[in-house]
C-alpha cells in the first residue's frame, strides 16, 4: 500500500488531491494540521477536533522531551495512549526550537548542544537520538533534524545550516533504516536554504535523491513577507520529487495557505489558530477581527454568519466580548473552537474545488472577500 497517491490535479493551478495512509487512519489532502506542541491543542478536546474533521496533529519533540520526558511516554505506551488521541501524529524534530533559543545553544557537527528552558541543564541532539526519540513515541510521521537560518542571516551562516542539514538528512535516513523500532514510522526531509533561490533549488534536489516518504519546506515563515514566502514556495516546488507529500512549516493564514496550496503544497501546520484566540482574534470570511473592538459589545450575532462551528451555532460576538473583557477561560475555548473548524473548512472548501476544477476561482473569490474589510 503506498503511504502517498496522488488522485486528481486541479487544471487551472498546481493544487492537487491526494491521501496519505499511515496505520491508524488515511489523511486527505490537502490537510491543515493543529499544532499539539505538549501533546495537546491548546484549550480543545481531542473529541471536539475529531468532530471537527481532524485526523492528525502535530507535537514538538523538543518541548517533549524536556517535560515529561521521553521514557515516560514510551513507559504509557506510546504518544497516542499518552494523550488520547487515536488518529495519527506528526511530530516536529524541534530543531526550529532549539535553532531559536541562539543565547542558549551551540551548534556543533554531530548535533545541537542545548540548555533546558526550564531548569537550564544541558541537553545535547543528534540527527540519530532525534530519530530514535521519534520512534520510542510512536510518531506517525517524523521530522529529521535540521538547522533553521533566521530571516536577516548572513550568506555563510545559510550555506552552512543548508549543507550541515543535507549531512543530518542522510545520517536520519541511516538511523531509520537500521532500526525495527517503529517499522510504520514515516520520515520527511527537511529543504533549507535562506531566501536563495540557487541554494534552495540545490537543497531541493537533493532532498528529493534521497528516501524520504515526504518533503517538507523549511525556513519560510520566519517573518518575511507573505509575498516572498509564496515566492520561494513556488520556486522551490520546482525542483523537489512531487510524487511525495510537500509540507510547508509553520504556515495557517487563510490566504497562505490558499497562495500555497495553488504552489502544490500538501499539508500546513501552525499555532496561528489557537495563538489569535487567546488575544482576542478571530477568523472569518470578511477578514479576521478582534473581539476587543468596542462595535462587538452589543452585536448578538455569530462570529461568522456562514459558520456552522459549535461556537457560531451557540454564542455571539457580545458573549464572547464579554467573556474575553472578564478573563474567562471560555473566550479561548470558543475562540479556539472557531478558529480550527475556520481553516479545515476553508481546506475542505478547497479539495472541493480542486475536485471541481475551479481552484483559482475559488480562491480569488475568497481572497476578495477576506481582504475588503
């Protein structure tokens, strides 16, 4: 059974339908995935993501790792047992995490010398215990470690995340490949290269030669313009095996991931949901709004009109203002609700148009609405 099939292409863009298959359950794409960075999608039930149509999650190795610890996972039989969610799990390599505490960490060869952000000890990780952590969880899909450049970084610093990141690739592809551990376990590649557009296609490249079961786009999203972003996505689309599943890191604006998904992008994850909800934010297909603003006071209406989530079939926007206003935990709740159902059903409203062969339609109509406030 291929773990990735590729079943229609949409005629007027690069948008495509597809199914990855894991042990558990089969994903359609494109798919949007809720980041569980602790093993939890902040302020929602697994049931309620489940209701909404989710089917997998993401969790971040690095933050696992340091609470409550590997062996304690493995010890409750694994990350699916551990949190309750039966459906499958990418988990992140947490090399984006580690890359970013620069006051804390020394990037070496072999690995990453790290200090814990909760009682400052000394952590050290390789492409190889990043791979075996992995499987001890039970991972559907893994993430090999790599090294994530900052937007502004110099030329040099680039070339030389890009290149020690093609050493990790081939060192986690060793890893796996000599392990019965987790047989089901997948492991995607990791494309790096700054905003060079050279370097990215010679990354791509030879990302792709290798035996990944997908690819994933690393090092966009890091506070560059959106513009940009669709730029090196699209260029980048180019030059990776497109018979795999393309994932970009760290991507959840509605029109983001429309812009990426028309590139050919599979999947998408991002905290971006949960995140606006706890500030106050919502999404909705006029553009996103602050419950904060005083006009919502009185307004007795639904977040969205043409929402059907449990929030907007049972709460206004005067409700949720008043809850936010008074530090209810509840706001965040019906927030979050809200938000996560917004953007799978803007991807379900997206595979139907692909279906339909009026992705670019769509689209445009949706960008046109969101951005005329």
């Amino acid at each position: 059974m291929n773990f990735f099939e590729i079943f229609k292409k949409d005629n007027g863009s690069k948008a495509r339908l597809g199914k990855i298959i894991t042990s558990r359950n089969t994903i359609f794409t494109p798919v949007f995935m809720p980041v569980g960075t602790k093993a939890t999608v902040k302020a929602v039930l697994n049931e309620q993501l489940e209701e909404m149509g989710c089917n997998i999650v993401l969790a971040n190795l690095y933050h696992l790792y340091l609470s409550p610890g590997i062996g304690l996972i493995k010890k409750a039989g694994g990350l699916h047992k551990f949190s309750n969610w039966p459906n499958s799990i990418l988990t992140d390599s947490g090399g984006f995490q580690v890359f970013s505490l620069s006051g804390i960490r020394k990037i070496m060869e072999k690995g990453v010398e790290f200090k814990s952000v909760i009682d400052g000890s000394v952590h050290f990780f390789t492409p190889e215990k990043v791979i075996q952590m992995q499987m001890l969880m039970g991972s559907d899909i893994m993430m090999m470690l790599d090294e994530c450049s900052t937007f502004d970084a110099s030329d040099e610093v680039i070339n030389n995340a890009a290149k020690r990141t093609l050493k990790w690739a081939k060192l986690s592809i060793k890893e796996l490949n000599k392990s019965d551990m987790n047989a089901d376990s997948k492991l995607f590649g990791i494309v790096q290269g700054g905003f060079n557009k050279g370097l990215r296609k010679y990354c791509a490249e030879a990302i792709s030669e290798l035996d990944f079961s997908g690819i994933a786009l690393g090092g966009l999203s890091v506070g560059e313009e959106r513009s940009l972003t669709v730029e090196m996505i699209n260029h980048t689309v180019n030059y990776v095996d497109t018979s795999k599943p393309l994932y970009v890191m760290g991507l959840g604006d509605p029109i983001g991931i429309l812009e990426a998904i028309d590139c050919g992008i599979d999947m998408f994850d991002c905290v971006l949901p949960t995140r606006i909800s706890r500030n106050g934010s919502a999404f909705t297909r006029s553009g996103k709004i602050n419950i904060k603003n005083a006009r919502f006071s009185d307004d007795f209406s639904p977040i969205d009109e043409m929402c059907m989530c449990y929030t907007c079939r049972n709460y206004s926007k005067s409700y949720i203002k008043h809850l936010y206003k008074n530090k209810e935990i509840l706001s965040s709740i019906l927030l979050s609700i809200h938000n996560l159902y917004f953007l799978f059903d803007l991807v379900r409203n997206c595979r139907l148009a692909i279906a339909k062969n009026n992705f670019a339609d769509f689209k445009n109509e949706f960008i046109k609405n969101y951005e005329n406030k």
